[in-house]
C-alpha cells in the first residue's frame, strides 16, 4: 500500500506537443508506460493520436489527446486551460512539435522563414510562457525541449531550421538561469540523425553513407530521446543543458 502512494506521488502530469508520431510518439509511450498522466497534443494527426490512445489503453495505460496548433497562442492556452481544469497542474512541458525544410539559402522565401520560425521557435515560446506560471506557484516543474544537432553545429541547406534549434537552445540556457530559484529546470535535447518520418526522403544509400560518419556507425531511433526525456523527467539536477543524442557524430 505504501509503494502505491509512493509511485502515485512520484507520477506526474506531462504534456508532450507534436506526440502522435515520431519521436513524440515514442514519448509519449515510455512516459505512460511508466504511469504518467500524459496529454498528447497534436495538430493535423488526429487519426495517429487516437490509435495511439487505444493502444495504450489496451495495455491499461490511459492518456488524453488534444488537438491545438501550437504556433498560435490562442490555441496553445485552450490546450493549457484544458490539463489545469481537468489535473490542476503541469508538473513537465515536452516542447517537441515542429518542421522541416531542405533548401538553398537563396532560395529561402519570407514564407519559408516565417513558417519555421513561428512553428518550431515560437511555439516552444508560447508552450513555455503559458506554462511556467502555474511551476512558479508550485515552485518546481520542468521543461524540456527537442532541438536538434543543426541547432548546435548549424546544417547546410537548412539555415532557417538550424536558426529556429539554435534560438531554442538560447533560450534554454536563459530561462534556466531565471527560472532556477523557482526549481524549475530547463534543458534540451539535440538529436542527431534519427529514423523518423522527418526524414523520410533519405535514400538508404544516404543513410549508409551517413552511418560512416558517425562513431557508433548506426542511425538513432526514437526510443533512444524518448529514454533521454525519460531521465530528464526523472532527475533533479540538470538544468541549463544541450544534451546530445547523435552517436558522436558531434562531440
């Protein structure tokens, strides 16, 4: 009975953005099935998010799902407005939704630069600033955000993505600084290559290629920053890092 209580108070309200596919969705499963309240957002990928629903359900797992575009405030406090009513409490913000985009600098349009930054830069701002007051008034919580290695490295052909990860890793560092005293921690994850649909264009024979670039000579898998965030939710002690997930391709 004991250990019950203790796991029961161990468990925490989770919210994972962009968690009905990829590495989103690989959260999400390792955070339920460690038996945390998890609220998957997704945006277009409702078909996704309730399979996922049911086949965690059939494990005994039950999580809430809630569509909201997250690079629009609006949408962003109805999501928020939604796990407070129902849990009173955000105990981990997951800022993982976001894009991709290969192209030619020359050839990035306004559009083009204006649709990554609101998507995969502004939206870990709205997410984060909606969040951290209901942490500050319990005085602990943490944050963690899925940036990417162009975020530290930078990526040809993909300035205005690697911009959007480097601007998320900023204010990682700066936020951990200002929210510390208030036990909150703030880190990121930067992955390296990982087999996801965002990667979907890559040719076997680049990913063969690629594997000799990297020390440990195998593409990450989503279970690999799904366990990373898993300690993260876990720990006590970190705060303020860029954590990297990429096999040493970058060290």
């Amino acid at each position: 009975m004991e250990e019950n209580k203790e796991k029961n108070m161990q468990n925490k309200v989770i919210i994972v953005t962009g968690g009905s596919r990829g590495i989103g969705a690989a959260i999400v499963r390792i955070l339920a099935n460690e038996g945390h309240q998890v609220v998957l957002n997704y945006n277009q990928s409702k078909e996704l998010a309730e399979n996922i629903k049911q086949e965690l359900k059939q494990e005994g797992k039950e999580i809430d799902i809630f569509k909201a575009d997250v690079s629009k405030r609006e949408e962003v406090k109805e999501l928020i407005k939604f796990v407070i009513e129902k849990y009173r409490k955000i105990d981990v913000l997951i800022n993982n939704a976001g894009i991709a985009q290969e192209k030619l600098f020359t050839q990035i349009t306004d559009e083009d630069w204006n649709t990554m930054i609101q998507m995969n830069l502004n939206s870990v701002f709205y997410c984060t600033q909606e969040v951290v007051p209901y942490m500050i008034t319990n005085q602990k919580g943490s944050i963690i955000n899925i940036s990417s290695i162009w975020g530290v490295t930078g990526g040809s052909c993909e300035v205005h993505y690697s911009v959007a990860k480097a601007g998320i890793d900023g204010m990682t560092k700066a936020l951990a600084k200002e929210l510390g005293p208030s036990n909150i921690r703030v880190n990121s994850i930067a992955p390296g290559a990982i087999n996801t649909d965002m990667n979907k264009n890559v040719t076997q024979e680049e990913w063969e290629e690629l594997k000799q670039e990297i020390p440990l000579e195998s593409i990450g898998k989503t279970i690999d920053i799904a366990k990373c965030v898993k300690w993260l939710v876990e720990d006590e002690y970190t705060t303020g890092q860029i954590i990297s997930v990429n096999g040493g391709w970058y060290i």
